[in-house]
C-alpha cells in the first residue's frame, strides 16, 4: 500500500505551489510537468518527491540561463 502522506491532490499542489489548477491540467495534456498518476477510478495524485524533483530542476536551469 502507498504511503498517502507521498502523494497530493491538482488542489493540493495548487495551494503549495501556487501552480493555478488549470495550468496543471494543461500541462498533463501536454505532458509537461510532474506525472500524474490515478489512484483508483476518480482519484488523480501528484508524488511529492517528483514535485520536489520539478522544482529543484527548474530552478537549476534558472540559474543556468
């Protein structure tokens, strides 16, 4: 079984990253971002750590530009 405290709702990564919920939409259909995954039928979830892995990245290349 998952460990529920590694994974986060599109509302969740909203609020904690100030990522509007329509942009995370956008980007799964673009298949830019995190990967999304469906835990079960209804429930679409985001791994912290990838997140984490995301932001991490991005702010490398910021650097690096």
């Amino acid at each position: 079984m998952t460990d529920p405290q590694e994974w986060m709702s599109p509302a969740e990564v909203s609020i904690k990253y100030s990522v509007p919920i329509a942009t995370l939409k956008d980007w799964r259909e673009r298949g830019y971002g995190p990967k999304a995954t469906r835990l079960g039928r209804r429930s679409l979830r985001y791994k912290i750590a990838d997140w984490e892995a995301f932001l991490a990245l991005r702010s490398l290349q910021d650097r690096v530009q």
